[in-house]
C-alpha cells in the first residue's frame, strides 16, 4: 500500500498499533467467549474500531496523555473489528460508526452505553484526472455508478449535472470498504433513504453484499484504491481525502443544493434533536444547508465496568478519558475537519457516561 504523505505522522502510530492489535489478538485467540482478560497495567488503556475516527483519536489521545501520563492504544481496525474485541473482552473501549443492532447487542452479554465523540461527513472522492472542476452527483446518479448501472464518466447523466465540464469516457472503478465498517453504514444507510432500488438489492449495513467494485481495508484502503486507480470512485472520510489532497464531490441534498462537504456543513446536518441513548441517523438531512453523508461516531463501553478482574482505577480512567474526550477533547475536532459535539449532543453524552457503574456505583458522580 503506498504511503500517503498527507498523514505520515498517523502512519507512523497506526504501525504500532497494528502491532498491538496483532498481540491482542494473539491473547484472545478468535475465541468469542467473552473470558478474556484485558491486558496491560491500569495506566494503559486499549481500544479499537472505526477508522472514521482514527485521525481524530490519534490526536486527542496524544494531548491526554501530555496532561495524565494516561496511554491509550487504539487500533484502528473498522467498526466492526472494534464491536467484535469489546464483544471478546480485550479492549476497554470500542468505538462505531454505526449503532449496534439487535444481533450484536445480544452477543455482548451485558448493555453497552453509546457516547457520541463526534461527527464527520463520508465524501465522494474520485480520481478523473482530465477533470479539473469540483463534479457534482445528485443521489440518483451516485447510486447507479454504485449499482453498476453507470460506468462511464461522460455518460449523460453525470454531463447533465456538470454543464460545461469536458468528461472523459474512463471507465468507472468503484471502491468500497472490504471490513466491517460504520463508514459503509452512513453511506449504505444514506443510499437506501434516496434510492428504492438499493434499498432492495443492497440495502443498509456495515457490511453488504456490493454490486460492483474493488473492496479495501479501512479509510485509508478505499482511498488508496481510489488515488491510484485512474476512473475509481469511493466514499471516505473528509480528514483523510482533505489531508491527502484528494477531489471529492458536491453532493445534492434533500433541499436540492449541491454541497460541498466542511465543518459547517456537516454540523448542519448534525443540528437535530437527539434521542436520549443518542443512536441516531444524520444521513439526508432536512437541513437546507447540511451535507447529506453524515454521521456520529460512538464510543462503546460496558454500562458496569466490573468485569474480568477489571480494576475500580481502569474503569475511572476510561470514564474520566471519555468525559474528556466530550469536553476538552472537542477543541481538536475542527482542524481535523470533524464537526464538535453541539451542546445539546454533550448534554446526551454526559447523562449516558454518567450511568456507568463500578459494582453497581455511579463512577462519574
């Protein structure tokens, strides 16, 4: 995989955590049976899952752990990689995309707590070098280029959108995650809200059967896939096409304004009232101005934190780094192009840490 140099700091740590995911798994064999202990002394916190929000967690971390001497290694592994370690008991914290649903939430064995970190837009990024102007994509042509039913870059649907714009006849090579994934949540659960006949053939999930494309690892393998394929197209998240200085396109919401993908945008979409477990779908917003892929990321915990000889001081110190992460954590989000948490979404964050429980006991009073 060629090295991106927009994020060369990130690679750096990710190689490490890689290796500490390959350890973890090790420990725990695959076993799923949820007797695993997590590893490692109290000062050291594990974690993993959605790459979504991997550059944004790379640089909380690194701030905390200036101010607490507190370590967290976290694997960025895809939403579904960090469900299945929270489920095995091996990392302290997972983080998804992507609500649990009815199947993994039974598979826990105990009731998880959600806690919105952030929230970010999944782009449409592309790789047509002739093409010099932002394209723009309305909702029904996006999901007939990922239905395969679009597979030219002149073809007339995509011209009669981009009046004026020189279209090349490159053929289209889709790109989608190949890993369990919250991102390809937002985005799947985004086609089946704008178009019946994905909702049909595909429909939503972390994981779907595609009609057509190439599949990669992680943001980073979709947007590998995508800046050396000429003719590809795939949907990541905004920090890694922005840091990568990849186009990405002006997508068509529900109040017919193209728009393009930022921190204003996505936080417009994110602008809602939020139930109080806070699992909710930011995906074709009503907002006249907010960007239509959207999404909150969550961190994944055990309500009660007593489990598997885990100590009283490990548990305070997952729940004081989370309370952090919704508070002082949020001055990080806008460089790296994630939208903060609004207050009414801290307000929701807060009552749902606060439940957290050590033996029973409040452990954030």
């Amino acid at each position: 995989m060629k090295i991106f140099s927009g994020i060369k700091k990130i690679i750096f740590s990710a190689l490490v955590l890689t290796l500490t995911g390959s350890i973890m798994q090790g420990c725990n064999n695959g076993s799923g049976d949820g007797n695993a202990e997590v590893k490692g002394d109290d000062n050291t916190l594990l974690g993993a899952g959605s790459t979504f929000v991997y550059p944004l967690f790379s640089k909380q971390f690194s701030e905390y752990n200036k101010l607490n001497g507190l370590k967290i290694n976290y694997q960025s592994i895809g939403s579904g990689g960090g469900i299945l370690q929270l489920t095995n008991k091996t990392v302290d914290f997972g983080d998804s995309d992507a609500p649990l649903n009815e199947e993994q939430a039974k598979n826990m064995g105990a009731t998880a707590l959600h806690i919105p970190m952030a929230s970010g837009a999944v782009v449409i990024s592309y790789n047509v070098p002739e093409v010099k102007d932002t394209l723009k994509l309305s909702p029904d042509v996006l999901a007939d280029i990922f239905l395969g039913k679009i597979t030219k870059w002149n073809d007339a649907k995509i011209a009669a959108i981009n009046n004026g714009v020189q279209l090349p006849a490159t053929s289209i090579v889709v790109a989608h995650r190949s890993d369990g994934s919250g991102t390809t949540n937002i985005f799947t659960d985004y086609l089946s809200k704008v178009s019946e006949e994905w909702k049909s053939k595909v429909g939503k999930g972390s994981s779907v059967n595609w009609p057509v494309g190439l599949g990669g690892k992680g943001n980073e393998g979709v947007a590998g896939l995508v800046k050396q394929t000429p003719g590809a197209i795939g949907y990541i998240e905004l920090a890694y096409a922005m840091q990568n200085k990849m186009s990405f396109a002006k997508l068509q919401n529900k109040a017919g304004h193209f728009i393009t993908p930022n921190l204003a945008s996505t936080s417009a979409a994110s602008n809602i009232e939020l139930p109080a477990d806070s699992k909710v779908s930011l995906t074709n917003t009503d907002a006249v101005d907010g960007y239509p892929i959207s999404g909150f990321t969550w961190a994944l915990i055990y309500t009660e934190q007593n489990y598997n000889k885990r100590s009283e001081a490990r548990a305070k110190n997952l729940a004081k780094l989370l309370w952090w992460n919704i508070h002082e954590g949020q001055q990080y989000c806008s460089d790296l192009h994630y939208a903060p948490l609004s207050p009414a979404a801290i307000e929701v964050a807060e009552a749902i840490l606060k439940t957290a429980t050590y033996n029973g006991k409040i452990i954030l009073e």
